[in-house]
C-alpha cells in the first residue's frame, strides 16, 4: 500500500511538473546583465532576447545591474529564485571572480549553472591611428626601447582587460603601466584623448572607432584571423604566441527546473541560427555560438576558471574588495 502510494505520489508529481511547463513561460524572462548598458554582454544578450521575443511570442527582456565589478549583478542572478524566470549573461569576468576576491557572497562553483553559450569574441590590440606604430612588432619593440614603460587602459583593477593585458606583457616579454578607468568606454575615449598608448579589449568594444579610423588595431587575440576585421593579424601571426577571448553566455540560478533551462537553450540556439543575428553579431566582431551545448559551455567555465586563477596569482593582481 505503501509503495502505490509513493509511486502515485511521484507520477503525480511528474504529472504536475509537466503541466505547469505546458505553457512557460508565462510572463517576461529576465536577463540579468551584470555590466552596463552598451557593453558587450549588453549588446549581444539584447540582440539574442530581442529575437527569442520574436520567435516564440514570448517575453526576453534585459536588465541590467551593475556595480562592483559585475558582482552585484551576479550575485542578485546566483540568488534569483529558482523559478526559471531569471537568467544572468555571463562572461569571462565570472570566472576570474574566485581568484580576484577572498569570499563572494555566493558559490561560483555552484550556484550558478551553465545554460547556453551565446557568443565568443577575441580582444584586439588597439592604438591610436596617430601614435607612429603600425604593427604589433612595432610596438613591442617601442615597449622594450623607451625609458618609461607604455600605458594601457583597462576598466578597473583586476577587469578582464587588465587581467588579459598583464597576460598579454608577460608574454610579450614587456613591461606596461595598467591605467584604470570606470569602464571600457571611458578608456576608449583615454585612448583617443592620448591619456594612454593602448588597449587590448574585446572587439566589440572597440568595433565603431576601428571602422571610423580612429583606432588602429594591430592584432587579434584569436587562432585565426576573424571575419569582420580578416586584414589584421592574430597576435601569433605578428609574432607573440598568445590567445585569449571573450564570451557571452546565459546561466540560471542552482536547481532551476530543467524544462526551463532547455527552453532557454533551444531558444537561444535558434536564434543564433538566424542570418541576422549571425550577421549582428559579426558588425560586432563576435561569432555566435550556434551548436554550442550545455556541456560545452560548462567546460568552457571550468577551464577558464583555472586558467585566469594562474594568470592573477602569478601577477599579483589584488582589486579593491
């Protein structure tokens, strides 16, 4: 009697959990975006919302929260109710988080979960179309001759471009002053204004003013040259054996119902199948991430996680709390 009602227990459980899936979402999904409006994370996880909304009827919106970095925003994603109605775009910074900070007040091993990849981007290595330096060798070798070391911008101690410049240095056997600013934007503009001699950010950061002539980029930080600037070379190619990209993704709060993490990832992929937004996402200087799995993603964070671990502590980088 016991077991019958157990097992009519949990097959009206299932009953149930289906039922209340059959018509999800119901109301507007949020998209936490932990930096502000305009940045990457920003401009890719509006345009993949806005087309999600346009194929399925359903309402993607996007939200941004920000301060601190990016912890406020993923704080609030990792602390979220578990409801499948809150997801957070997150990207390379996440997993520099554990090394750069003593305690988060979340678990970025677990409480947020991988739900799909939505785009990768590599950085490129920008001066100042006026600065005398027309290749990366050629910069280089104005690093290692002048009596003062070059300035590079960065949107804060221990950001990801400060974390993937002070990388980039060492591999190039060269030594560079970090300038913070509060954003990317703002070192854009310490570029243009001569306040910094360059920096190294992700490509859509830095799309507008390459195609306006205003910034020179030098290189791109990929194992092959990207499609929406294929004249310029990848840093090995100009001689420094160095990778890194950028990448957007969308995760969930820890046990949100599996029905809705696989909506959201058969929604994202569809949308990424889409010719607009590939092309979107290329004037960007990105690659949508189309037949990226849940997998993929989650080792993607793993390895990242890892890897950005070494870099900081090898570096010495310590944020202000």
């Amino acid at each position: 009697m016991k077991l019958r009602f157990k097992l009519t227990t949990a097959l009206c459980s299932i009953v149930f959990s289906a039922a209340s899936f059959a018509d999800y979402p119901d109301r507007p999904v949020k998209i936490l975006v932990p930096f502000a409006s305009g940045g990457v994370a920003d401009l890719l996880a509006r345009v993949v919302a806005q087309k999600i909304t346009e194929q399925t009827g359903k309402s993607v919106i996007v939200d941004n929260k920000t301060g601190a970095g990016g912890r406020i925003g993923y704080e609030a994603g990792a602390k979220a109710q578990a409801d499948g109605y809150t997801f957070t775009a997150t990207d390379v910074t996440y997993t520099m988080m554990p090394a750069l900070y003593s305690s988060l007040p979340w678990n970025a091993a677990t409480d947020l979960v991988p739900v799909a990849l939505v785009g990768q981007m590599p950085f490129v290595v920008a001066v100042r179309t006026n600065a005398g330096v027309g290749t990366l060798p050629q910069l280089v070798a104005k690093a290692r001759a002048t009596g003062t070391k070059l300035n590079y911008g960065s949107a804060g101690v221990g950001s990801v471009n400060h974390v993937v410049t002070e990388l980039f240095s060492k591999t190039a056997g060269i030594q560079m002053v970090n300038v913070p600013y509060r954003g990317m934007g703002e070192a854009i503009l310490g570029l243009l204004g001569g306040s910094v001699d360059l920096l190294i950010t992700a490509m859509p950061t830095a799309m507008g003013q390459v195609k306006a002539g205003k910034i020179h980029a030098l290189a791109v930080t990929a194992s092959a040259r990207s499609a929406a600037l294929p004249d310029v070379p990848t840093t090995s190619e100009a001689g420094v054996k160095f990778e890194a990209s950028n990448w957007i993704g969308l995760t969930a709060p820890n046990n949100t119902p599996t029905e809705a993490m696989s909506w959201m990832q058969t929604a994202v992929a569809n949308a990424l199948a889409t010719p607009e937004v590939k092309q979107n996402f290329l004037r960007q200087g990105a690659e949508a991430a189309a037949g990226s799995t849940r997998q993929d993603f989650e080792r993607l964070i793993r390895s990242e996680t890892v890897r950005w671990a070494e870099v900081i502590r090898a570096a010495k980088i310590t944020p202000e709390q």
